[in-house]
C-alpha cells in the first residue's frame, strides 16, 4: 500500500471498530510499527483520529465522514434491524421524509418490503428515491439542490427550500454524531440546513443512528434530543445515555446488537 492508501484504511477501520492497536494496524497492512505511527501522525494533525496508549481511537469531534458506498459496509444487520423496526412506526397514507444515508436506506428497504399500502416519500437521497422508484403504491419527491457526490445525496439551501414548503408525518433522520449534552449534530454545513428544515415541518421526529455514533459530535449543531420524538438505535448504547434520553421524554427503540433481532422501548 501507498501512505495514503494506508492512513485510508487506518481511518475505516477505526471508523468500524472505535480503537484500535498499533500491533493490529502493523499486522493488518504488513508493515512496520514505524509506518503506522507516522500514518497515525499524519492523520491525528488531520484531527481524523486521537492516538491513545498503545493505539488510536475515532476523534469525537466529527471532521469527515466516511463515502456512501464504505459506511454501507459498516454494521449492516443492525441497520436492518433499525430499518424493520422504523417501518413499524408507519401508518396508511402517511408522508414520511427519508433523510440521506445508509440507515435510512435500510428504512426505504424495509418500507417496501413490508407495506403495500399508499405512502407518500420524500428524500434527498439518490439511493433512496432509485431504490423506490419503481413502486406504484409510493408517491415519491426528491428535493433536488445541491449534489453530496461522497453520500449520494442533495444538501443546502435549495434542498431546504423546497422542504420547507411542506407538511411531514414522520421524518427519518440520520445522524453521524449525536450525544446527550450536544444533541443532533454534523460536519457539513449543507447537511444541518437541510435536517433543521425537516424538523420545522414534521409532526414526527425519529432519529435512526446506531450506538457507535453516539458521544460524538461535529461543528455544526442541529437540535437538541428534547426535539426528537423518537430514537432508533441498538442495545449496545450505554445504560446511562439510555437513561438521560428517557428523561429528556424521547422514546428510544433499541434492537439487538447481537444475532437475534429484537426491540425495546424506553421513554414517553
């Protein structure tokens, strides 16, 4: 591997395994202690990851996230399952928004599978509206704006415009750092204007995001937790976060991290 091929792997495999060792890096690419330490180097002045005792861990200040296409590969069962679990949550002839991401995709997947019966999508994401395209009972609305060519997906202010002319039941949103004190936030500015108009317009509120992506943060605030009406994450959140979102009002929906798919629910 070339350096920067190397650091690309040290940072989607911190990505998916939260820490890792100087040992485990040195194996996995075959090189020396010496390469993955200045990688590592590298990498801690791009703010990407926080060298540790003996290893690295994902910076929880959020500066990048990874390609559609990689983080697909990241927790895949626990996405479907939050995605089984979200379509429950769906009623006969209600608009729902689909925000941009591979969670959510996982959602429109099990919206299709799992309801014949007339729904109204809309969603900023490519991937989203060509998955569901084809199927005559959904009437479905891409925002347009502004192209996220990394998450396959429209941002900014036009896509915030024209969600803004509108009236949701249920909004899906994806997060890639949330956290009890910070609440909902993102490294891209186009996303948050386009998260913050949803929420204006949605009469429901449900963050889809699993716990890896929880005590992170990134620059760009987007709401408090009081403002969601619901969370969809996995039983590997923290009894103590589990708690403050409960008291906070906010109904949290957990399926298993493990193989047995299940849910439960804490909150209003």
């Amino acid at each position: 591997m070339i350096p920067e091929q190397r650091r690309d792997f040290i940072y989607r495999y911190v990505h998916e395994k939260n820490v890792a060792s100087f040992n485990e890096l040195a194996e996995l690419m075959n090189v020396s202690h010496m390469t993955v330490r200045r990688d590592i180097q590298t990498l801690e002045e791009e703010g990407k990851i926080v060298a540790i005792n003996g290893g690295v861990k994902l910076n929880n200040l959020l500066k990048m996230e990874l390609p559609w296409r990689e983080k697909a590969e990241l927790r895949h069962d626990i996405k479907r399952r939050m995605g089984e679990l979200a379509a429950l949550l769906i009623e006969p002839g209600q608009t729902l928004y689909l925000d941009a991401g591979t969670s959510l995709f996982e959602v429109a997947k099990a919206v299709a599978a799992s309801h014949c019966f007339s729904l109204t999508v809309v969603t900023n994401d490519f991937s989203i509206s060509h998955y569901l395209m084809d199927m005559p009972h959904i009437s479905l609305y891409h925002t347009g704006g502004l192209v996220d060519q990394r998450n396959r997906s429209c941002v900014g202010k036009s896509a915030a415009g024209f969600l803004q002319t509108l009236n949701i039941d249920v909004a899906f949103l994806s997060s890639s750092s949330w956290d009890v004190e910070r609440g909902m936030s993102t490294p891209s500015e186009g996303k948050a204007s386009v998260k913050e108009a949803v929420l204006k317009v949605s009469r429901r509120r449900v963050l889809v995001s699993d716990s890896s992506k929880f005590g992170k943060y990134g620059l760009f605030h987007i709401c408090d937790l009081e403002q969601l009406t619901d969370i969809i994450s996995d039983d590997a959140l923290l009894p103590a976060a589990q708690t403050a979102i409960g008291e906070k009002g906010v109904k949290l929906h957990l399926v298993n991290s493990g193989k047995e798919a299940s849910h439960a629910q804490t909150g209003r």
